[in-house]
C-alpha cells in the first residue's frame, strides 16, 4: 500500500512539471491573469452591497492590491489554470473585503454613496385606465335613488379614462457616514453607519430609520421633477451593526388640500418596520 501511494504521488508531481509553461506562454498568463484580478475586483456581483453604484474603481487604490494579488498567486502562475483561478479567486475576496475596511476604502464608498444619492435611478411607468359606460343597471339604480333622496330622478355618469404616472427612485445606500463594522461576522456587513455623525440623515431615537424631513424633502423634489406623477416610490438601503442591511420603501400619494400622504415599511430577514403616516405639504 505504502509503495503505491508513493508512485501515484510520483505521478501527480510528474504531471504537475509537465503542465508548466515559461518563456512567452508564461508572460501571457501573468498578464491575463491580472486583467481578470481586476475585473474580478470590480465586478458587480461582488460589489458592496451587490450595488453597481458602490464599486470603487479608483486606479490609486486597487494598483497597490493588483500588486499585492499578482505577487501571492506568482507560485501558480506557471501551473494548472483552474488551480491559479481558485487561488486567484480567494486572493481577490480577500483584498476586496481589506479594500472596502480600509480608510481609504471607507473615504471612496462615502463619497460613492452620497454621489448615487444625489442621482438616483428614476424608472417612470405609465398607463391608461380605460373608462367605462355607465350599464343600463346602474341608469335605472341611479334614478330610483335620485328619486327617493330627492325628490327627481338621479343620472350614472359614465367612468372617464384616465391617465396615470408613477416614479420609482432607488436611491442607493443612505449616505450617513461609514466606518468599519466590529461585528461584521453577525451583521454579514463589513461597514455600518457612524451613530455619532449620521444625525442629518438617520433617526436619533430609531437610528435604523431615515429621518422625516429628508424624505420629505426628496419626494418635493421628485414632484417638482415630475409633476405629472400622482405616485411616487422612494427606496434606499441603511445598514446595522448585526443583521442584513434594511431596504426601506417610501411611497408617496396625493391627499385632500394639497398634500401629500407619506408612509413607508422597512424589510430585512427576520426585522420589519413601519415608518407610519406623514402629512406633506407641497
């Protein structure tokens, strides 16, 4: 047993030496190799918070990690290529997660995530309702109750066509100040927002939620955006020190005199929140 365990071992490190490339072959996968780091680094299905909008791309910072990728993963460089993707692989997660902790990483996602704010996604949906004839039912429904109410003889009217538009903004992530999350292993969040510097733009007794007056203030200048919408949904994501960032959705509505109807609900795995109704003025 213990000689064929040697000779298979034998044979693994022969066909090992044998996969290895030099010379042009060699320069080639190095720099290929590289390219996909930095795609792998910048891709979106591994970006903070899965957001497009949040992938930091600064040449500055991702340079020095490039480097430091290459130089770990250089021992597999000349070996089997699905044995140099996985280490590859594992290296780019690593100085990703080192990356977005760092504060410099910190600084970019700050400044990333108050630009998206600033420019939210805006998808408008329109359609038309289709009026409908009164039926011959609701004529003679309409008469008898005239006539008993009033004294004459009632008339349905007809249910008018009619237009409507609704504006959904995705707003990204809240751009309250970040730092990185000491219990990053209980949130599956690596940052979390500052308590002490997210007072413009989270709730001081409820810091999960966003404060009043900068909702308010982003469905005013949605209106004035789109004033032909009679609906509006606002979405945006806040992060917590243990469990999964929170998306909240606002939706906004015409009430009576002007105003508008505010309410919004918060979803995370195993939290729920009600936001409550607020009365807007225009």
């Amino acid at each position: 047993m213990t000689s064929r365990l040697l000779a298979c071992l034998l044979l693994t490190a022969c066909g090992e030496s044998s996969s290895k490339i030099n010379g042009t072959a060699l320069a080639e996968r190095r720099a290929t190799t590289r390219t996909l780091a930095a795609k792998l680094l910048t891709s979106s299905n591994h970006a903070f918070l899965g957001r497009e909008d949040l992938i930091i791309r600064d040449e500055r910072l991702l340079s020095p990690l490039l480097d430091r990728i290459m130089s770990n993963v250089e021992s597999w460089i000349d070996g089997d290529e699905a044995r140099l993707r996985f280490f590859l692989e594992s290296q780019v997660n690593g100085a990703r997660d080192e990356l977005i902790t760092s504060d410099d990483g910190i600084k970019a996602l700050n400044s990333l995530a108050q630009a998206a704010f600033a420019d939210p996604k805006i998808e408008r949906h329109e359609g038309k309702t289709p009026g409908r004839k009164a039926s011959e039912l609701e004529k003679q429904a309409a008469k008898v109750a005239g006539t008993l109410l009033s004294g004459r003889p009632a008339e349905a009217r007809d249910l008018p066509a009619v237009q409507w538009v609704e504006v959904h903004a995705d707003f990204g992530l809240i751009p309250a100040p970040l730092e990185k999350n000491p219990r990053n292993k209980q949130s599956v969040s690596l940052l979390r927002h500052r308590q002490d510097a997210a007072k413009d733009w989270l709730n001081d007794q409820h810091p999960v939620r966003p404060r009043l007056e900068v909702i308010a203030r982003l469905a005013r200048d949605l209106m004035h955006q789109h004033p032909d919408a009679k609906r509006q949904v606002l979405r945006m994501m806040v992060l917590r020190t243990s469990g999964e960032p929170i998306k909240w959705e606002f939706i906004i509505e015409p009430s009576a005199n002007k105003e508008f109807n505010l309410s919004g609900t918060a979803t995370a795995p195993g939290f729920h929140d009600d936001f409550g109704s607020h009365l807007l003025k225009p």
